[in-house]
C-alpha cells in the first residue's frame, strides 16, 4: 500500500514505509472496546504482543450524542475507558481535527481504530483492516527472535488466496451483514438483509463441521477467524435482540460456531482479554436512539458466553493428538 493523503471517508498511510518507520515510543492506538472493527486490532495488538510498542486510548461506549465518541474526564470514570493519553481530548473528533492536511478535506466518520504518529502528529491510519495487516509484521523487529508473537502470521502468504475467498463473503454478508439488518430502514430491507446473515452463518457453520479444527482453516489461526470473532461474540449478546438478527442465536442453533467461538475465547490467550461484554452491551443499547430510544440495556442473554465444558475439552484433546 502507498502512502495517500485521507480522502473523503480514511487515512490510508502504510506503518513500517518511509515515511512511518517503526521507531519505540512513536505510534499510539485510538480504539473503543465496544467496535467490532477497533477490536480486530486490538486482538491482533495483544496477540501479537505489541501492548508496550503501542499504547492505547479508550473512548467511552456512550454518549455519541453532541459530539461524538467522547472520552472519560478520568480513568476511573467509566471502567475500561481512558482519557486521551497524548492531549487530554474531550471527543474523539478532536484527534481528527489536529492531523494535516486541513481537516476541511475529511468528510467521513470520526471512527476507531485510529492509528496516530506522535513524532509527526498525524494520522496513520484508520482503516481497521489496513492496521490489523501492517501490525501483523510492521514490528516483528523489535520482538525477540525466535518468539512466538514474532512468528505469528494472520495472513500468511500461502492461506492469501483462501483467506481472501472466505473474506469475500464473510465480511460482507455476515459482519456488515448484521448492520444492514439493524439499520434496515423497511421492512423489506431487513427481511433482505437477515436471510442474508443467516446463509452466511448457514455457511460458516458447514465449513467449521467439514474439518472440526479449531480455527476457520483448520490448524492456522488467521484473521478470518480474527474477523468472524469480533461479530460473533457480539451476536447473541446484543445483535440478536438490538439488530433483530433472532431467526436463530449461536449457542442453539449452531453447534459447530458455538464451540469454534467457545475455543476462541476461553483458549486463545488474549481474545478473552481484550472482550469487554459492558462496553459492548451499553454501546449499541444506549447509543443508537432510532433503534433503543429508552436506551434500556437488556440484561441477557445469560451467561454473556457459555462455559467451556468437559465435553468441549474431550473434543480438544482428541483433535489435538489426531
């Protein structure tokens, strides 16, 4: 990827290129617990074993009204949310407003992920699916040799094409999918739009039966399964009742998902870590007015995800020693 200047909707720089290199103490992470999209990062952040190369900020999960995503005056304020460790920023927004070139060319979202070089104050990038890739190895250098968070790759060279394949329909039908269901502005969008999250999932859970390994192409975690976590451990938590995207949940419907996203959380060290169930819940509940206007945030489901079980165990070990 070339460095571009932000067009109308992102910042499209590449880290790792000459005019970003990877330098210590440079770059800061801009994120919100509660996104789907800023939480690929952050997973790809912490496996990866990045948290003292890059620092980050937390916007709360609500208010969005008058203003925009704002942050906590205080870290104690809202647990989980931090304030703006590089210029004390009430909004979001403002991070927007201090990257050149003139704001006034900027017509997007003032959305997490945000990528921000605090040696040339600017925005990097803001592209959640472009900071995932270049974290992936933009700092693989400053890891030790011969570590596991160094030999991780999410996008390996040889899976591409399978990985591209699979993204051409898992992240349009499936995690924009669940979007277009809940914001469907009729009644026959949203009968469109929900068939379509459900034949994505119909088809998720086919693929994950055909194999029985732990990740969406068998053995390789990758960012498919980066991807489909960040929607799915959001689905039966708040989609399915928010979004009425409720032909069917997870954890009843389809056996296969419901242990391949049980895995992910329980057993991948550091997907847990970085799933925050408040931030999610009082996000979409409390944030989206035309949808929830009492802003009321359901209780359920209960538990947010199901324990992993003895049976689930069994099942682990035995592919493990296959």
């Amino acid at each position: 990827m070339n460095n571009t200047n932000p067009n109308t909707s992102s910042w499209r720089h590449e880290l790792g290129s000459k005019d970003f290199p990877i330098e210590p103490d440079r770059y800061h992470l801009y994120v919100g617990l509660f996104c789907p999209f800023a939480h690929r990062v952050l997973i790809t952040r912490q496996l990866k074993g990045l948290q003292k190369f890059l620092p980050m900020s937390v916007v709360k999960p609500y208010p969005k009204e008058d203003g925009g995503w704002r942050f906590p005056d205080t870290d104690s304020e809202y647990e989980g949310s931090t304030i703006d460790h590089l210029f004390h920023s009430p909004f979001l927004h403002d991070i927007y407003f201090k990257s050149p070139p003139t704001y006034s060319k900027y017509e997007g979202k003032y959305s997490v992920p945000v990528l921000w070089d605090m040696k040339t104050n600017q925005i990097v990038n803001n592209e959640s699916e472009d900071i995932m890739r270049q974290l992936n190895k933009a700092f693989n250098d400053l890891l030790p040799k011969g570590s596991e968070e160094r030999a991780l790759d999410f996008y390996p060279e040889h899976l591409r094409e399978q990985i591209n394949s699979i993204n051409s329909w898992l992240l349009p039908d499936f995690c924009g999918g669940v979007y277009r269901a809940g914001f469907a502005p009729d009644q026959e969008s949203y009968n469109k739009a929900c068939m379509v999250v459900f034949a994505a999932l119909d088809r998720l859970e086919e693929l994950l039966k055909s194999h029985e390994g732990p990740y969406i192409l068998k053995e390789q975690m990758t960012e498919l399964d980066i991807k489909a976590y960040t929607t799915l451990i959001r689905f039966d938590t708040i989609y399915v009742q928010h979004f009425k995207v409720n032909i069917g949940t997870i954890r009843h419907n389809y056996p296969s998902v419901h242990r391949y996203l049980k895995n992910l959380y329980w057993n991948v060290e550091g997907v847990k870590e970085t799933t925050d169930f408040r931030h999610i819940k009082e996000n979409y509940s409390k944030s989206h007015s035309d949808i929830n206007p009492k802003a009321i945030t359901p209780l359920g489901p209960l538990p947010d995800i199901e324990s992993w079980t003895e049976k689930d165990e069994s099942w682990r070990r035995k592919h493990e020693s296959e």
